[in-house]
C-alpha cells in the first residue's frame, strides 16, 4: 500500500507518541522534561524507557531501541511501515486515502503473483530435469546435493535464454507487468516496453513463505559470472527481512528441538536437511535482521548462528545479534574452522559439525573473543578499546563486570588498570580518547568524523543552529555518508519549514544500523552550557583542521619539487596567518 508523504506528515503532526505509548507501557510517567517507564521491548527492573514529547520520539537507554511513533507500533504490533501508519491513522481516526492502487486490486495481484511465481517454479524445475538441463543438473550432484533434495526443494534452472520465460508467460496470456514487478522479467534497457527473462542460465532455488507459497527466487550462475547469486528484488508478496530460507520446512523441527540453526546459503540449508539436521534455515542475501530473530522466536527458545569460515557479513550479523537481547530467546554464535556447512560436513561429518554448533557462545565471548584473536602486542590498546565498545553495549552492571574481567585476562593485562581505563572510557561522551591512546594516533579522517558527528549532535539538540550551519558548510562533502544524509536532509527540512521536526528525520533512515546511529545522537544526554559558543568552537577546529591538511599539502609539493617555488611559500604564509588568526580566537 501507498501512502502519500504528505499523509504521513498530517498524522505526525496530529498524534501524541505519549498518548499511544502509555497503552502500552503502562509505567510511562512524566519526570523532569521526558516521559520514563518500564521499556516494553526488553527485560528490566528500573525504567530505561524514554519518551520525549518535545522531540515525539522514543529511545530505551536499555536496549537502545528507539524511533518515532511509526517504529514504536511496528515494533509492538510487529507490522510493517506502511501498516504502523495505517494502525497510528486509525487510533486517531484519521481515514487514509489509497490514492494509488485500491486494495480489491492488490488482493488479486497477490493472487496473480502467486500463481505466476508457481508457474515458473515447475517450469524451471522440469528443465533442470530435461537433458538441456544436464550440466546444472550434474554440478548439483558434484556439490553433494541428493536427488531427493533436488526434488523437495525444488530446484530448477533457467536456461542461458532471454525469452524462455517470457514466451511460456505470454502464450499462457499471464499479467507481464506484474511479472515483472515480481522480478521474473526485465525491461528491455532500449525499448522498455519489451521484457525479457530475468533469471538466464542460473540455477533457481525457489523461496517459500511458511506457507509453502511461493514468494521470490534465488539464483545461482554455474559458470563463471557476475553476480555469484540473483535473488529477486523486494515486491508486494517478499520482504527479505520477513523471510527464512527452508522454514517452511524447518519451523516444526525448529519447534521439536527448541532450537534454530542459521546458516548462510541456500545449498547449507539444503545440505544440513539432507543430512537430517532438520532444524535449519538462512536469511537471504542480506544480514540477519531483528524481524528474523522475531520470527523464528515464535518456534524455539536458542537460535545458533553460525558462520562459514570466510563470512563477509560477521559484522553486520554480530549488529543484528546483539540487539536480539530485545528477543527472549537465547542467542549463540559459532564460526567453522574451515569451509562452509555443507562442504565441511561432507569433509568431517555430522558429528564433528554438530560438535561446533554445540559449541556456541553468547555473541558478546564471540566478540570479544575475536578482537584479541591474533592481536599484535603493539595493537593491544586499539584492542582493549574496541573491547569497551562491546561492554559498554550491555546491559547489565553485572555483566559489565564479568566481561571487563574477561578482557583483562584475554589481553593479559592487570585487571585493575583495565578497569580504570574503562572508567574513564565510559566517562568520556566522544569515546575516543583513552589513556594510553593518544589524539594524534587517530587519523584525520577520524578527527573529522567526530567533528562532524559532534556538529549534528549539536544540531539535532539545538536545531536553530541549522540556519548558520547550512551557510558555513557543504554537507556533501562530508566523508562520511549517513551524517551528510542526515545533514542535508535537516538542512532541506529547515528550509522547508523553519524547523526541524525530530520524529519526521525518523522516516528518512530505514537501515537498522543507521536507524541506531541516529537513535543515539538524539538520545545522547548532549547538553552544552552555551550551544553558540559550542557551535563556534566546532566550527574554528574545522577551519583550523581545513589549514592544517591545506600545509601539509603544500609542505609535501615544496619537497616533491625539485627547485623552490615561492608560490607555494606564500601560499603557505598566507595559511600560516589565517591559522594563527583563528588561534587567537580560540583560546581568547
Ligand atoms: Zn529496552
């Protein structure tokens, strides 16, 4: 469903985050300029939970969960979007217009899309079967995979054709158009009225729902080619961050053992389930998601990760692990020595796999646990630091405590100094600055960063700073994306409207990771005696940066000329004034 911007807009303006919270934290109480009480999306005994009238937005100092209304219910209610809008709109009684699509339309398209992905899934499948098929076939059977799989997941291939699909589709006189908005078909890139097949010589994993449904397609080349896998794109009937590879399969031995194993790819999903460990699924093509953990939390109450040797994406998953402490269920982390499920099982068997998925940990050991691995003594401090970034995340004094402990003896340090060093760490608002490391050992590009997130910090606290920023500034030249997103974007707003409406930014970020940082800098307790004065000061070190990098620019070309140039001399005279200019200024 459609809803127009400004729709949207007209709701937020309407609706009190307060009001709607309270129904469900009932705790929520007003305490100096903040609502607080008893965080509804994780485990506590005192209040962490947030709400500010004044910015309309929420944040758990707990479990860092935060957002604006919209975020809230689909949170809650576990409901996408576009269906949080709907559900804010009808507790305000505010009716909205589908002004796009109207639903009887996009119940059939659901239908319809349905039936067309079936369709091509047999087919796809019965040519996989054919003697065209034969090589697809036979790489299948070379990696392992038995001929009873092939047939229960059913897997099939696309031929290296650009109509094979689009002829079937056609003759049988099926909806093109919504072929290809479910993206089995392409545009022509010369004649976009022309379609072609999207999936060509790729072998076809189709992607059910729990349902048994068919909802999208992975592909995967067998020869060499450019991508390694193709999925489908996101459409009105797949959400990749609502979709499990194989639980379709999985969810009643996922329910029978209370346990899940997450894996990477679709051939170890297949693999495992072939092997009889039944309880087995993957995210697809994208990291693990918050909504992944929901789901399968619904079957079990331990959810294993587990990551192939060589995984790209451990960061991005260990992200999505840890704010799982918002799910009640326990969440472990394995990694395999070598290889990935499927050609490690084949390699040691079942038992010896099943012996490091038994091995899991909590992902705060696997963390913690992988900073230190391999850690050259020179790069200790680095370590520790990047230590005190996991134990500030948790939740608990408590816990902190056992981990500062563990981190201690990892990195074989003296427990007491190392507690020391976290006291002043955690003291410290900008994170960066612990004994031991010092300023200049950060590079410039970090130096700039943080000036800059200061900046926003300050402009998102104080936003009528916004009108002497949008002058002093070039936001796109910012080196760091999601702050000149957001900077700009606050630039727009301001001068759209004269003002910055908090819980509006909201809507702009949709990637969890952004969605956290922006949580955090609104929710930082920033407060500043003089914000104009502050403002300043960010903007002279700025300045004053800019100068530094401009002479050693200069510096490295009068060394990299051979004969004196007195252009760059005075150039460099010229910047030497400027700076001490603004020295004066700073310190007077
Ligand atoms: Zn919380």
């Amino acid at each position: 469903m459609y809803i127009p911007k400004e729709t949207i807009d007209y709701i937020l303006d309407r609706c009190n985050i307060q009001d709607i919270v309270k129904n469900y934290v009932p705790s929520l109480k007003l305490k100096g300029n903040n609502y607080v009480g008893l965080c509804p999306f994780h485990k506590e005994k005192t209040p962490s939970f947030t709400v500010s009238a004044s910015k309309q937005i929420f944040y758990c100092f707990g479990c860092h969960a935060g957002g604006n209304i919209f975020s809230f219910i689909g949170k809650n209610e576990n409901l996408d979007y576009p269906s949080s809008v709907k559900f804010v709109a009808d507790i305000l009684g505010i009716k909205i217009e589908d002004s796009s699509k109207d639903f009887s339309l996009i119940d059939k398209n659901i239908a319809d899309a349905h039936r067309i992905n079936d369709f091509a899934k047999r087919l796809y499948a019965k040519y996989l079967l054919s003697s065209s098929g034969k090589k697809a076939y036979n790489y299948l059977i070379e990696r392992g995979v038995s001929k009873e799989s092939i047939e229960s997941f059913e897997i099939g291939f696309a031929p290296d054709s650009w109509e094979f699909l689009l002829n079937k589709l056609s003759s049988k006189k099926a909806n093109l158009k919504l072929a290809e908005e479910i993206g089995l078909l392409s545009p022509n890139q010369k004649n976009s009225s022309k379609k072609h097949d999207k999936f060509r010589n790729r072998i076809i994993f189709p992607i059910m729902d729990i349902n048994s449904k068919t909802i999208a397609f992975g592909g995967r080349i067998i020869d060499e080619g450019n991508p390694k896998y193709l999925n489908s794109p996101e459409s009105l009937i797949f959400k990749k961050r609502n979709v499990l590879y194989g639980l379709n399969k999985a969810h009643k031995h996922i329910r029978e053992n209370k346990r899940a194993i997450i894996v990477e790819g679709y051939l170890d999903v297949i693999g495992c389930h072939q092997a009889g460990i039944e309880n087995v699924v993957a995210p697809l093509g994208t990291a693990l998601s918050e909504s992944h953990l929901k789901i399968l939390s619904r079957y079990c109450t331990e959810i294993i990760y587990l990551f192939d040797s060589d995984s790209a994406g451990i960061n991005a998953s260990l992200k999505a692990l840890s704010i799982a402490e918002n799910v009640s269920v326990d969440v472990k982390v394995a990694q395999l020595p070598e290889l990935d499920p499927f050609a490690y099982m084949q390699k040691y068997g079942i038992r010896d796999f099943m012996r490091i998925v038994d091995c899991a940990v909590k992902p705060v050991d696997f963390r913690i646990d992988r900073i230190f691995a391999n850690l050259p003594k020179e790069k200790m401090m680095e370590g520790l630091l990047n230590a005190f970034k996991v134990v500030k995340d948790l939740q608990h004094e408590s816990e902190r405590e056992i981990y500062l402990k563990k981190t201690a003896d990892i990195a074989g340090v003296d427990e007491l100094s190392v507690r020391k060093d976290y006291a002043r760490f955690s003291a410290n608002k900008h994170l960066t600055a612990v004994s031991g490391v010092k300023p200049d050992e950060l590079t410039k590009d970090d130096f700039k960063k943080r000036t800059f997130r200061d900046l926003a910090a300050l402009l998102c606290n104080y936003p009528h700073l916004i009108q002497n920023a949008v002058l002093d500034y070039d936001f796109n030249s910012i080196n760091d994306d999601f702050l000149s997103k957001l900077l700009n974007i606050m630039a727009d707003m301001y001068k759209n409207n004269d003002k910055i409406a908090v819980n509006k930014l909201f809507d702009f970020f949709k990637d969890d990771l952004e969605l956290e940082y922006l949580n955090r800098l609104f929710n930082s307790d920033f407060k500043v005696e003089d914000p104009n004065k502050t403002y300043s000061e960010i903007y002279l070190s700025l300045k004053l940066h800019g100068i530094d990098e401009k002479i050693d620019e200069i510096a490295k070309r009068i060394k990299n000329s051979n004969h004196d140039d007195n252009t760059y001399l005075i150039e460099l005279d010229v910047l030497r004034r400027e700076k001490e200019k603004i020295l004066t200024y700073q310190h007077g």
